[in-house]
C-alpha cells in the first residue's frame, strides 16, 4: 500500500531524479512532471531500472496555468516536491525575463493547483544563493538575505517570500530547503548529472575532462582570501540531499511542522576549496586532471558553508557521504554514461 502519492516537477532533472527514486524506495507512489527543457528521457529508463517499478510521468509545461490545474485535479496529490525552474546562472544574466517568467510563473501555478486541489504539503527546492556573501561563516538559517547575484538566485529569494506569505493565510505547509553544492551520483551509476546544456557546475565539467570529453578545465580565481587561494563551497552528496527530501515529506504529512513555513540548510557542514575537491578527485580516481587558473569570475562568492544543526535537530536529517564518495560516485557515472554512448554509436 502506497505511503501517499506526491507530486515531483522538475522530477527528470539531477536532484529531482535521485528523489524520484528514494521516494518509490520508501513506498510511495511518485507522479513525475517536467517539459525535459534540459533534461532527457532516458532518466526514467534509468529510474525504472533502479527502483523495479514503472514511473509514471507527465510531460507538462508547469507555465501553463491550466495545465497544471488540471494535473492537481486528475491525481489529488498529498504531497508536492517543486524542483522544476532553469538554474543557468549566466543564463540568467543574460535573459533575466525568461528566468523570471518561467521560474516564478511556474511557482504560481504550481502553488496555486495545490490549494484549489487541496494539497497542503509543500516543499521547496530553494538554494544557498539566497545568503549571497555571508558576513559570518557558517551561515545559519537566520543569517541576513544578501541581494542576489543573478536573476537565478533572486528567483529562489523571491519564490521563497511568495510561498512564506501563501503560508500566512492558507492551509498549506511549506518546507524550503536550501541546499549548496550537490555533487556526486547515485550507487547504481544510472543517474547522475546529465543536462541537455553544456555544465555549468564543477564536477560534471571535471568528470568530462577525466574522460576526455574536454581537453581541461579553468579555475577561477587562486587570489581569494582563503588558505589556498581558491573559492570555498559546502559540497554535498546528491542523495544525501534527496533523502533530505524524503525527510520533510515525512514531517509534513504526520503534521509535525511547528510553523507553515520552514527553512532548512542542506550541507555537511564542511567548507572545501577547489583545489581540495580536485586534490580528492585526482587521489581517489587516480586520474590527473588537466586544468588551468583563470581570473575570477563575476559574481562567484568567495567561499560559503552550512550550519547544519537546524536540519540535524528538527528533521533528524544529516549529511552521511564524505568527499572521497562524492568524487568516486561522480567518476562511475561519468564512465557509465561514456560507455553507454559508445555503445549506441557503434549500433
């Protein structure tokens, strides 16, 4: 017997997708929906595989008011996870009214369904963007909100004001989780990070130098005022952060939430830096990366971590995976993914 049925956008994408997964694992009854605006199909093969059961997905443009009302209607969710929004930072910059359209009109409708449905268990994939440069390192869940540095982060910023004032005068339950670097892939090596665009984030780039996809790679910026000179991050594993995920389903459906909107931290707890996270790639995969330093770039923070002690207490949630895992997960995903493109080219 089904757990609940929740609702997952964005399902097809890196995090949504290792959810999708952890949720059917966990028993419950998952419908996916995303318009694979960068992201492939193939995943739900992929899902399928790991989890032995048929996923159902719905390919919808969650922009479209009434479609999205009447996926709500057809299925009478008790749970939504909204992952589904475009997350390109320079993309962001360079068409902010795309970035703003999509990611908050999509919000609106998805919001806006689950009340007229009657589905009041919400949660939110926002980012640690919203912080900006913290003043103060770790930066906690009640650390000031810096103005963003692209139209992608001010999306998180102000999806999380909508959702916090629907919270004050509706029945639904909001938990938004603010996670920071999610690297890594799941155990089986069927999902990982796969985007239809070139990556924007570090580890796919150095997984695709690894295997010779991409002669090398830059790092930007080795003058920061950190011991090593590169930018510091909080990486965390990508399951880690999908049960996460799971975690505050769980907390929303037995009604266990102390206030209709809540935030959390999803991290280790841990700042590295660049060249430590190259340093564990390079030691575990016993690969040498080729790579070269570059100028800063525009709008990278110098370094950023968690407190993660909110999450640790109130979801009994904590980050399990180290680095050396992170990096070697990351590394069988890329081979896995290598050999499988192979394959199909030699068909």
């Amino acid at each position: 017997m089904s757990k609940g049925k929740i609702l997952v956008t964005g399902g097809a994408g890196f995090i949504g997708s290792h959810t999708v997964v952890e949720l059917i694992t966990r028993g419950y009854e998952v419908i996916l929906a995303d318009n694979f605006s960068n992201s492939r199909k193939d995943v739900i093969d992929a899902i399928d595989t790991i989890t032995g059961k048929k996923t159902t997905c719905v390919e919808i443009d969650l922009c479209d008011a009434a479609l999205t009302e009447a996926l709500f209607i057809n299925h009478r969710f008790d749970a939504v996870i909204h992952f589904a929004a475009k997350k390109l930072v320079g993309e962001s910059v360079e068409q902010p009214l795309l970035y703003y359209r999509n990611n908050l009109q999509s919000l609106l409708n998805v919001a806006e369904s689950a009340l007229l449905s009657g589905c009041s268990n919400f949660v939110f994939s926002s980012s640690c963007t919203v912080y900006g440069q913290p003043d103060v390192l770790p930066v906690n869940e009640n650390s000031p909100l810096k103005r963003a540095e692209s139209p992608y982060g001010n999306t998180k910023k102000i999806s999380e004001d909508i959702l916090q004032d629907i919270a004050k005068v509706s029945a639904l339950k909001i938990i938004a989780l603010r996670y920071f670097n999610p690297v890594g892939a799941h155990e089986s090596a069927l999902i990982g990070e796969y985007p239809l665009n070139a990556p924007a984030n570090l580890m796919p780039v150095i997984t695709q130098v690894a295997i010779g996809k991409r002669p090398s790679f830059n790092v930007f910026g080795n003058d920061y005022n950190t011991p090593d000179g590169s930018c510091i991050r909080d990486y965390i594993h990508v399951t880690d952060v999908a049960i996460a995920h799971v975690v505050a389903i769980e907390k929303l459906l037995a009604n266990e939430s102390a206030l209709p909107f809540e935030v959390y931290n999803l991290g280790t707890g841990n700042g590295v830096s660049v060249f430590e996270l190259i340093d564990s790639f390079e030691k575990v995969n016993n690969i040498k990366l080729n790579y070269t330093l570059a100028p800063r770039r525009p709008g990278d923070v110098e370094q950023v971590w968690a407190d993660t002690s909110k999450a640790n207490k109130m979801l009994g949630w904590k980050a399990e995976r180290n680095l050396d895992q992170m990096v070697a997960s990351a590394w069988a995903w890329e081979k896995q993914l290598h050999e499988k493109e192979i394959k199909h080219v030699n068909q």
